[in-house]
C-alpha cells in the first residue's frame, strides 16, 4: 500500500510539472505558457535538430537580438518571433525521428496556442522590433529551407531562455 501510494505521488509531482504554466507579463496584457511543457519538447528534439546543422557558421538569432527588445515591444516581438516559428519553422521542419516529428508538432502547436491568446493583446509593433525579426527571415531566406528549419530549431534554445527570463505575474 505504501509502494503505491508513493508511485501515486510520484506521477502526481510529475504531471503537476508539466501542466504548470507561467503567466507573463507581456507589456499591457498577459498570457499563460507552460514553459516546463516547451522545454520538454524542445529537449526530445535538440540533440537532433542540432547534429543536423551543417551551417555551423551561420547564426539565424542571435541572443543580442532578443536581449535588445524595446520596453513596450516584448509582446509585439513575441508574437512576431511565434509567427516566424509556426509559419517557417516548424512547416519546413523534417526529421527521421517519429519521436522528434511528434514533439516538433507539440511545439508548433504550443506556440499556435501561445499566439492566439497574444492575438488578443493587440500589441503594437515598432519599425524597430519589424526590422529585427525582418533581419531573422532574411537569414533563414539565405539558406536552403529544410536546412534553415532545421538551424532555426537548434537555436530555438534562445527563445526558450528569454521566455524563461520574462516577467511573471504573481
């Protein structure tokens, strides 16, 4: 009785985790991500996207880009980074993995979820913030599709840790 009921409690702690969300404060609104759910995700797929990167010398996003996001512009610049990933990335994403092809789509269905509820916000976009992510698709353009799909999904580690690093509200 005492092995299950730790099992039990054992299975409890870890759903509870994956089903935690974060609520961030995204300028003058906020949403809801499951940040434990995405990275998740992401760490079934690295190790992958990453040994499939032959462009070593190529860097689509770069941490300084992210970094530099204006106050008032972090949910315009999500919304555009998301937009990138879901109409881009993860359409042109190809793996031999069954297991990575699953948790590719979790993702992009994560941040199909995670624009929708930004959509709402209305943000407002600087010429500034469009330049920035206008300067992501003009790297990724630069290379071969599935080849720059597959590099923007290695560096998706650097959306991760800024969504990560962004305010939550209590």
């Amino acid at each position: 009785m005492k092995m299950l009921l730790s099992l039990l409690l054992l299975l409890l702690a870890c759903v509870s985790e994956l089903v935690q969300s974060r609520t961030l404060h995204l300028d003058s609104c906020s949403v809801n991500v499951h940040t434990h759910e995405l990275r998740k995700y992401y760490l079934t797929i690295r190790s992958n996207a990453i040994a499939g990167d032959s462009e070593v010398g190529v860097k689509l996003l770069e941490k300084s880009l992210i970094k530099d996001v204006q106050d008032g512009q972090t949910c315009c610049f999500l919304h555009l980074v998301l937009r990138f990933y879901v109409e881009r990335v993860f359409s042109n994403y190809a793996s031999s993995q069954p297991q990575d092809q699953r948790c590719s789509s979790a993702l992009a269905n994560a941040f199909v979820s995670i624009r929708r509820d930004i959509h709402k916000c209305h943000c407002q976009c600087s010429e500034d913030t469009q330049r920035k992510v206008d300067s992501l698709h003009a790297e990724f353009i630069k290379l071969e599709i599935n080849q720059a799909a597959q590099k923007a999904v290695g560096e998706l580690d650097t959306v991760l840790e800024w969504l990560e690093g962004l305010k939550t509200l209590s």
